[in-house]
C-alpha cells in the first residue's frame, strides 16, 4: 500500500504565461485567426483542454500556435458536420523529441485511426538500446464538465534520453543513479527510485519480465511497474494498453523509463472505467498481472481485433496464435490417397521414390497455406473459445494464495466443458466443410498431446509446450520420437525433438534472406528437424546418448535477433524441466510426463557462442545438470571446443583416408572440392589436416576455384584466421584460377566463361563441371543441396562423373535418395551419419567428464583459466581425439566389408550399421545382463575413458554418474562393439561367440 502521491514530481511550466502572450503575438501576426477571436482560442487551448505543462516546456510558441489553427479548422469543421465530439489530432516528430496530443475516451482502445501507441512502440520503444534511448511520459485530461468542444485528451511526450552514465561498469550497473536518465532522476520521489531499483535488479538477475503492483491509500488506483530488457520484446507498450482496456479500466498516467544498464521499466497508473459493469479493479488487477506475461511473449498476433474488440480474451488469442502455428506444421495434408498410392508404389524404385517425394512436397505447401488456416480459425472464435476451455481445464491450476479464485478459473468455470468425444462432434457440427473441420480437429490434437506447458507460468518469455509426439503419422515420420517440444516466441518458433530418453544435440538457428526463403523454411522447419535429429539418432551410435536436435526458426522482421530468441528459447524449455517453486514468479506446473526429464544442449548453427550463457543460466535457475546442460563450452568452464581441436573433422577425414587407404591413393595427388569455408570449424580444420590438392572452395562469400591447385599456404592463413575466401589473395591464384563473390554481377572467368549471378553460381557450383575433383567434401551447406532434381548434374551422361568419391561432413547435403543415384553409378559415398560423428562422441565424453566429477574436481580438472590448462584436461583430450578416430576407423572397415562382400550401397548399409546398434542398444539394456557384476564391471572398465578410471576410479563413477546414463554406456558399448565386428544382419550364433571370446572369461552369464 502506497501513499496516495504521485510517483513523479509534478510538472510546472513556471514560464507559462509569458508564453502564451508570445503564441497571441504570433498568431496576430500570421492573420489566419480573426483577431477579435486570437485571445479566446490560446485561452480555450491552455485552460480548457487540460493539457499537461510538459508540453508547453516542450514546445516552442511558434509550434503550439500551428496546433491552435489545426484545432480551430477541426472546430469548424466538426460544426460543418454536426459532430458529436471534436477530434482532435496534434503531432510533432523530431529525433530528439516527439510530442502527440488526441481525443481519448477512457478504456477503449484504438483499433482504426492514428493508432499513437503503436507508431511510439515501433519508432522509439522497440528499438531502445543504451546507446540510444528513448523515455515517455503520458497524461490523461479530463472532459471540462461535458464540453463537446473540450473532450478528454490522451498526451505522449517522447524524449531522447541522457543518461548519467551511458557505459556503465559491471558494479556501476546496479547503481539506478549511475543508469538512469537525467530527466527521469529530477523528476521522481524517493519511494518510486527505490521501487524502480529493486525491479532493475530482479530484471538483471531473471530473463523475462519482472512485475509488480502498488495499492494506492484511500483510492481504487492501481499503480503496475513492469521491467524487462531492452528489445526482448516488440510492441508491448501498445499491447498493455489493449489488454487493461479489455477488463474495462483507464490509466491516468504512464511513463517509460530506460536505463543505461539495458532494462525497460514501464508504469502505469490504472483505475476502474465509471459506471462499468466489469469486475472490480481489486479482482481485475490480477488478471491483468497473469496476463501481462503472455503479452510480454507474443504482444501482436494475427488474432488482436478479437481481443481488441472484446471477442476474445488475452488467452484465448494466444492459444489461437500457438495453435495455428501448430495447425501449419501438423495438419495431415497427405491423406488417404497419398497412403494407397505408397502402397502401390515401389518405395526402394528410384523413380517412384521421386514420384512420391514431388507429390508430398507439393501437397503439404499448396492445399493448407498459412494464410487459408487463419481465415478459417478467424472465421470461428467461439470454436477457439471452446477448445481454449479444454485445454485449459488440464493445465490450469488456481494458483492464487487467497481463497478467491482467479478470474481465469471463474472463466473457465462459466464455460462449457466438453468431453473429448463431444467436442470433436461441436466441431463437426459448427464448420461448414471438411477442410474447416481438418483445421479445427488439428488443434484438438494439440491439445490431446500437450504433457506440460509454461502458459500459465507468472513470468516467462516464449511458450513452450512438451508434447507426446505419438499423433505424428507413421508414413511420414516412420522412426517414433521419444520426446517432442513445441516453443513460440515474439521473434521466433522452434522445435526440439528426440529419440531416446537420454539424448544430445545441437541447436540450430535458421535465418532466411527473404520472405520467399522465410515461406520456404516455415514449411520445412519441422521436417528438416526431424530429419536432423534421425541423423543424430544414427550418428550417436556409439555413445550413450540418442539422437536429438533442436531448432529456431526466426521471424522474417528479426533477422537481427539470434541471441534474443535464444535466450528465450532455453529459459522456457527450462520452465519444463526445473520444478517450479516460488509463487509468481515459477510455479509448479501440471505434468502429464509423470517423470523429471533432462535435455542436453550443444552448438550448431548460428549457436557456437551461446553455450556458455546456457550452461551459466542453468546454473542461475538451479539446475542441478547445469554443468552437463551444454556442450561447446568455453574451455574455462570446462568445455572441449570441437572447433579448435578439430573434433568432427577427425571423424570426417579418417573416411577420406579409408578411401585413399583401400583404394592404394596418395593423398597429395587426389583433387577435392569442398563446401563450407575457411571460416568455419569443419572446413577450417579439413584445409589444416589434409593434404590434398584442393582445387574448389564453396563458403557464404562465394566461389574459389583454381584447377591447378589453390594455393595452401594462403588457404592455411585463412583458415587459421577463420576468414571467408572473400579475403584471399587473389594474386596467389594460377591463370586458370577464379574468384566469384556472391555479390558481383557480369563476371568473366579465365576459360571466357560470363558468369551473370554470383550468388546464384555460388548456390549451384557443387553441381557444375566446373567442380570436378577426385573427392567432394561437403563441410558446409544448407540441407538436401542434392536431390533427386539435380543429382543427374553429377554424373552427366557425355562425360566422367564430377566426382569419383564423397565423403559427407555436412549434415544432409545429400537426399537418401540421391545418394543411392549416386552409388548405381558406381560412386563412391559415406554419408553424413557415419563419417560426421566425431563432434557428438566429443560432447558425450565431456558430458561424461561433467557427471563424473564433483564441482570442485571439475573445477581443478576441466577448467582452463588463461594460459593454465590442467595436465588431466591436455590428456583428456588426446584420449577423446584418440577415441574418435578409432570409432572412425572401426565403422569405415564395417561398412567397406559389408559392401564388398554382399555389393549393397553403402548408403544403405550405414542406415542399418546404425539402426542395428541402436536396436542391440535398447535390448541390451532389458536384458538381464545389466544385473551381472562381474560382467557389467567388465564391460564398463573398457567402455569408461581411461583417465576417468583412473583418475576416479569405477566405484565412484557407478556413484555419481545417473544409473540411465551409465545402462546406456554399458549397452551402447556392447553394441557398437559387436554390430562392427559381426555386421548387421548376423547369425544366431555371433552374438554368444562375441561374449564367449570377450567376456565369458570369468563372467558367468
């Protein structure tokens, strides 16, 4: 409770009457204004209108003078037309400071119209940074005693702000008179910067928004203080507005404060529309508290009329807006014809494998767009309603600690509750055709296989629901997932999917260079998930963990926000994996799963710089596998950066020199073509550890190309200084060599060649004669590069294949499809599952390391400070690098033998070499054979790294590793160790000849 004060100092103009004898003078001298009338109008304007004096310090007299024309042309026209009201509309923008003055009427908001709020959210509040900011101060005047011609105003006063300190220092960041702005610290008491200090704090120590609420004495004001940082969210100021208008109540004042510390601090001065029927202000305020939270994460969504506009509530068109998303990537556009035409069809058919990929492609992006899904929902809010309900009724808990229930809880309670079988028969009866009830039945299963969600959470920055990914049809997605999250932020979408309980991988983040390429990956963003974290599931095979794979999708206008959604990606799936405990700000949430679940992180994509602020957050939010949350660490809290020490590339290259090995070649007479630049870590460390003769380079800058050999010192520079080819030295190059950049336009090559588009040349060149080398490395590009639509380009019918070997670094530069294309035309390929795998045997071994040690041993043996590494960590990671290739080694002679001895693709053997492992893995684990001592430590002595057991010893590393993961080593060892030797498919035999001659030894089975 708060004295019934402002927060602020009031606004004097102590110079206010001078001024308003330099505006008569002025308007005089203009001679627009009939001068008998000048007086009364500059009278009228600075006493009737109730203006605040913020504007008159503001503005010049010239300035205010234009405004009283502007309103006497409106008086008079409002006369003309018999208007109920004048409409009054003052604007002056400069880049300093922007003032707007408008016809206000308490509690409603503007749908059409100026719409001020939203223009001062987009030009000034969105884009706020310390180094450029901007603060608000908003009044509301009253109607002078019913006048018409004196309605009630809404006043903005935007200014640029000056900070105190713009840089400050770490200790100076919480110092709220060290980032405050000048004016703002003039201008407030006491108790509003102790209030506004604590929340800058609380936002600088949490990621999403920090919100409180002051009872006024003697009054039914609310006064609500929101913080949060600086562009994490878009809109927001203007969506506050909406969503206090909708529970019937008006502010009186608001203001925007920035500090220089990177924190927003909005507040707002919050009373009850007169006669209104809505539910008391006492009760109100605390919806609009819950429901700021949601608005923080998605303030604008195609749905915001229906709420504007009283048609739905905050909640109900969030929901909307997360389930068209869902609608998008989950409604079956396949249907029955596509499945009896799979029937039909040979699927191991080359052509009618094309066949179908076209069909699918084609229907999934031309029956259901994005746009015809909206219009359909839009065209139901009462079906939103209902369904909101259902889900509703699972996950929402009455979470207020006094005994009257939430306003949410009364909602729900006045709506009709629906069995599933019900609901399903009201959409069927209230759509008008099938493609309407497809959509609406979509988002019921949605709400059928919602395990858990933050939605209700108090604080969050993006939704994230986990779902039971069981409703996913097996004719598209044949391999089942284990887990599935769904997240939808203000900038951005993502999923994370996985395969197995315990399972690992990278988060990705997509970015699109236009609104074409955006449509395109929207499409394609669950798909090629899925099929990233098959890759994984496949790749892991040697490790305990199954495959998983996370990615961010972000928006078209927030291109420039990898790290925003980031944040807001990990802190809500955080949400769902730590138990909440403090109320309103993390609470326990409904859990359908029935068990605690830890996901594990690790780089990719756009994401190699972000793993330590993961782990440390994690950290933060009291997680207890915080230290095992993230791979690719920084080495100074205890990571293995596969970058520089060539993790995947290990794995990668000891598949090149299989190749070279069986095959009898010398490496440096071998020519190569690969993808993926000196700027990145796989091709950065395919030029420093081979020795070939590389003749092509394809990165995001653009094509290099010299058949006579690009010269390698030069390439070394570049690749130890992770620059693009755009920054080679051009004179280094032969008279055959060339350099196109994605940029350049019109350019001649040495052969007379003119190549028009270089960014286009650059897309394609993996498929141009130009390209022909002996081996083609693939350490860079984006998903499916070579399908079945462009795979002929390789092996032209006039000429030699472009290459005789691949060896497939990059995930999913190849189609199975094409691969197989490929190999019947004798070609030679390891795909991406078995020779890309070095990276994730890496992050496993430092996972293990992480769960292995104590926080102070960890501390002592896996953190690098400076220029100290530990003696364990210089030979940890020798043993993991040594680990690595020998993996590599083992499956390449598997997968060589098997091929030579039954002539099957290798691409085909790979997928079963792995599906194998992953099948023995899983059984291995039910078995008895975990319960045999002597035979579980014997197997575990050799699977466990050598210095770990050493160092720790097997007793404690049964101790401190979780029982899951330690079932996992055990079977994946076993697993991947007998499957190399023996193959996929082997005898009935093999598997008891294998532990004979390995394990029996003393070990009774």
């Amino acid at each position: 409770m708060v004295s019934n004060e402002a927060g602020y100092e009031a606004n004097v103009f102590a110079d206010k009457a001078e001024q308003m004898q330099q505006v008569c003078e002025y308007l005089d001298k203009l001679g627009f204004l009939p001068k008998e009338l000048v007086r009364n109008e500059v009278q009228w304007f600075y006493s009737n209108l109730n203006i605040d004096d913020y504007y008159f310090a503001l503005e010049t007299h010239e300035t205010i003078a234009n405004h009283i024309l502007s309103l006497y042309g409106a008086k008079i026209e409002a006369f003309t037309n018999n208007a109920d009201i004048l409409d009054i509309n003052l604007q002056k923008e400069t880049e300093a400071s922007s003032v707007y003055i408008s016809t206000s009427v308490p509690g409603v908001s503007q749908i059409h119209g100026p719409e001020i709020e939203r223009r001062i959210d987009e030009r000034f509040l969105d884009g706020s940074t310390p180094a450029q900011a901007y603060r608000l101060e908003s009044y509301r005047s009253a109607n002078s005693s019913g006048n018409k011609l004196s309605p009630a105003l809404r006043s903005y006063f935007v200014t640029e702000c000056q900070f105190v300190n713009a840089e400050p220092t770490p200790e100076q960041e919480m110092d709220i008179h060290q980032v405050a702005d000048v004016t703002f610290l003039k201008k407030a008491t006491k108790h509003t910067l102790n209030v506004y200090a604590k929340v800058m704090s609380n936002v600088l120590q949490r990621t999403g928004p920090v919100i409180e609420m002051q009872e006024v004495e003697n009054s039914r004001e609310r006064r609500l203080i929101i913080g949060y940082r600086q562009r994490s969210t878009k809109g927001f100021f203007s969506a506050m507005s909406d969503l206090y208008h909708y529970y019937d109540l008006y502010s009186t004042r608001k203001y925007v404060e920035q500090f220089s510390n990177g924190v927003t601090i909005i507040s707002l001065y919050l009373n009850p529309v007169p006669n209104t029927k809505s539910a008391p202000i006492e009760h109100s305020i605390y919806q609009v508290m819950k429901e700021t939270s949601l608005l923080y994460c998605l303030p604008k969504t195609p749905l915001q009329e229906f709420f504007q506009t009283g048609k739905l509530s905050v909640q109900e068109i969030v929901y909307g807006y997360v389930a068209w998303i869902f609608a998008q990537h989950f409604l079956n556009r396949l249907g029955k014809e596509y499945l009896s035409l799979t029937q039909i069809l040979d699927t191991t058919n080359a052509e009618h494998e094309e066949v179908l990929t076209k069909m699918k492609k084609r229907l999934r992006q031309d029956t259901f767009t994005r746009e015809y899904i909206l219009d359909i929902i839009k065209q139901y809010p009462e079906l939103i309603k209902l369904l909101y309900s259902n889900f509703a009724n699972v996950h929402y808990v009455n979470q207020r600690e006094s005994l009257q229930p939430t306003m949410s809880f009364q909602r729900m309670s006045s709506q009709e509750v629906l069995s599933d079988a019900e609901l399903s028969r009201k959409i069927a009866s209230i759509t008008s055709n099938s493609h309407e009830q497809l959509v609406f039945d979509a988002i019921h299963t949605f709400n059928r296989h919602v395990l858990k969600t933050n939605f209700y959470q108090s604080t969050k920055v993006a939704l994230s629901f986990r779902m039971n990914p069981a409703f996913l049809p097996e004719i598209e997605y044949p391999t089942q997932l284990y887990g599935m999250f769904l997240v939808v932020g203000a900038e951005f979408r993502g999923f994370h999917l996985r395969f197995r309980d315990v399972a690992r991988g990278g988060i990705r983040i997509i970015r699109s260079r236009n609104r074409e390429a955006y449509s395109i990956n929207q499409r394609t963003l669950f798909d090629e998930n899925y099929a990233l974290a098959a890759t994984q599931q496949r790749k892991n095979k040697d490790i305990p963990e199954g495959g998983s794979k996370g990615t961010i999708l972000l928006d078209i206008d927030q291109q420039d926000k990898p790290l925003v959604a980031f944040e807001k990606y990990v802190d809500s799936i955080l949400d769902l994996l730590i138990l909440g405990q403090t109320p309103g700000i993390k609470e326990k949430l409904v859990d359908l799963t029935g068990k605690p679940e830890i996901l594990f992180f690790g780089p990719d994509e756009g994401t190699a710089d972000y793993m330590d602020w993961a782990s440390q957050h994690a950290r933060r939010r009291g997680a207890s596998f915080w230290k095992a949350f993230t791979t690719g660490k920084s080495q100074s809290l205890g990571g293995i950066p596969h970058d520089t020490y060539g993790m995947t590339t290990r794995s990668v290259h000891q598949y090149v020199l299989g190749i070279y090995r069986v095959l009898g070649l010398k490496e440096e007479d071998c020519t190569k073509l690969q993808t993926g630049g000196p700027d990145g870590d796989l091709g950065s460390n395919e030029i420093k550890i081979s020795k070939d003769k590389t003749v092509a380079i394809v990165d995001g800058s653009g094509v290099l190309c010299d058949p006579k050999g690009i010269d390698r010192a030069e390439l070394m520079r570049l690749a130890t200084g992770r620059l693009m080819i755009g920054s080679f030295d051009t004179s280094k190059l032969s008279s055959e060599g060339f350099r196109v950049l994605v940029d350049e336009t019109n350019v001649k090559l040495p052969d007379g060649r003119l190549i028009e588009n270089g960014l286009s040349f650059r897309n394609t060149f993996h498929t141009n004669p130009l390209a022909k080398a002996t081996v083609f490395v693939p350490c860079g590009g984006r998903p499916e590069s070579v399908d079945l639509t462009n795979v002929h380009k390789l092996m032209p019918e006039d000429s030699a294949p472009l290459f005789q070997y691949i060896v497939e670094g990059a995930n999913l530069f190849f189609t199975q499809e094409a691969r197989l294309r490929l190999e019947k035309q004798g070609i030679v390929i390891f795909k991406d599952a078995s020779a890309n795998k070095g990276g994730v045997t890496s992050s496993s071994l430092e996972v293990l390391a992480a769960l292995a040690f104590n926080d102070a041993e960890f501390a002592e043996h896996m953190c690098v400070h400076g220029d100290n590494v530990p003696d364990f960590y210089q030979a940890y990671v020798k043993e993991v690098q040594e680990i690595i290739e020998r993996n590599a080694r083992i499956e390449f002679e598997a997968l060589w033998r098997e091929h030579k001895k039954t002539g099957r693709p290798i691409s085909i053997l790979s997928d079963e070499l792995s599906v194998a492992i992953v099948h023995l893995q899983e059984q291995l684990q039910a078995t008895g054979l975990w319960e045999n001592e002597s035979l579980r430590e014997s197997v575990l002595v050799r699977a466990f790294p050598k210095l770990l057991l050493d160092k720790i010893g097997l007793p404690s590393l049964l101790k401190r590793v979780p029982e899951n993961y330690v079932k996992a080593i055990f079977g994946a060892y076993l697993a991947s160790s007998f499957v190399y030797k023996y193959g996929a498919q082997p005898d009935h035999f093999a598997f008891f000849d294998y532990m004979r001659t390995n394990y029996y030894q003393g070990a009774e089975i």
